[in-house]
C-alpha cells in the first residue's frame, strides 16, 4: 500500500518544513509536497530542523498551487481547525487515519494536506478536499504545523499497528530462564527457608512449597533475574547475624 502523501500548502517557515518531514519519517511518510513556499528552497534551517530526514526533503515536489499539487490524488482529506462557510464533513485523527488506510487497501491514492502556518487553508484550497481534519484539543485550536503532520501521521500508523497494548521490555543480553535454573533457584531458596524454620507446622510444608512455587513461576523469570533472586538469598544468608554482637 501506498501511504498518504503530505501537502503542505504555503509554509512560512523552513524550519516548520524541517519539523514536518522528521514527523514524516517517525511514522513511515515519504511523499512531502510543497505549494508555494514563501522562502527559498531548498532550506539550510529545514535541513537542520528535519534531523535524519533530509532524505525527503530532497524528495519534495514544489508545486505553484493546490489544484497542481492535488491532481494525482484520488481521496484528499485537508486538516483545519477553522469552520467554513459550505457544509462539509468534518473527522477526528482517528477516523481519517481508518479512511485513508481502507482507501489504501482498495489501490486508491490519498492525501493530507495541511494549510500555511497563519492562516490554515483557504475557501478555494478546501473546496478541493473530500473531508475536513480537526484535531482536539482542550483551548488553542491552533498547532504547529509539525505537531499537526506529526499526529495525523502516528494516528495513521497506529490504524494497523498491531503492537500489544501492555508487555514486558526485556533486556538485549537475557533470555527466558530454563527449566534447570528455576528448579534450582527453588530449592536453594526452599532449602535456606527450612533451615531458617519458615515451614510451620512441619505438616504443611508440601503446600507451601507448592504455593511458592506457583507465585514465582508466574513472574515469567529471565536467566539474570534468576542469577539476581540466587544472589540476594546467598547475601541475606550470609549475613543474618550481622545485627548479633561478637
């Protein structure tokens, strides 16, 4: 599928460009489209401000208005935090983002464009779109121009991500502890535990055990989590009569 392709129209500033296609490439945006500048391009400050995303700068496609910028694309979906004269449907991020990717899927060519940093887009530029974004927000309506390509693009991302909504970041150098090292684990802890008279009454011990089995095996331990918990029994041994005079 082909993503959307980001059109900004009458930016101001270089850096705000720079900003944008950094949003861009966060969430797997290539396709930057420019109409009508107002500085010079290319842009020493949107070099700086895209920061690892010169590469679709140097992709970008100039374009003298909307009408010429828009002419290949088959669903334009234009972001404004401004009503409008005309009755048009307005969408959340989320809704656009599901309609982009569904029109992706049947071949269809999208767009978003955003408007100039003052004054948004202009009657005529809107007329060219098929729906209206506006972005929530809790008092100014108004964001930066990167902020706004950067959140229709993670809600375009998001749309077919497919990544958990809760896990566990292990680390690069552990790995799932084995059978053996938790058996292992187990008994010099149960082991330490006995000697320490923790099981009591002696006649309920087989359950203990087994209860402390079944709570530890739930952690879903790593091997260094297994070397750690073996070390801290070791210390915790070593040393409990460090508070007892000589």
């Amino acid at each position: 599928m082909s993503p959307p392709a980001v059109i900004l129209s009458h930016p101001q500033m270089g850096e705000n460009v720079g900003s944008a296609a950094r949003a861009m490439k966060n969430f797997g945006l290539s396709d930057l489209r420019l109409i009508a500048p107002q500085f010079g391009w290319p842009n020493d400050r949107a070099q700086i401000l895209a920061s690892g995303s010169g590469d679709i700068l140097e992709a970008a496609q100039l374009h003298p208005d909307a009408a010429s910028a828009l002419a290949g694309f088959q669903l334009v979906l234009a972001t404004t935090a401004r009503a409008r004269d005309a009755v048009r449907e307005v969408l959340t991020p989320a809704e656009a983002a599901a309609r982009l990717r569904e029109a992706e899927s049947r071949g269809i060519k999208t767009a978003l464009l955003f408007g100039a940093e003052r004054a948004g887009l202009d009657n005529d530029e809107i007329s060219l779109c098929d729906a209206l974004i506006t972005i929530p927000t809790a008092k100014m309506s108004s964001l930066n121009l990167g902020q706004a390509v950067l959140l229709l693009g993670y809600e375009w991302l998001k749309a077919a991500d497919t990544t958990p909504a809760t896990r566990t970041r292990d680390s690069f150098n552990d790995k799932p502890a084995s059978r053996q090292e938790l058996v292992d684990m187990l008994e010099h802890l149960e082991g330490e535990l006995d000697a320490g008279g923790f099981f009591f009454p002696p006649a309920k011990k087989g359950a203990m055990v087994r209860n402390i089995r079944a709570m530890i095996l739930r952690a879903g331990l790593n091997d260094g989590e297994v070397r750690t918990i073996r070390g801290m029994i070791v210390a915790l041994v070593k040393n409990k009569y460090r508070g007892e005079k000589k």
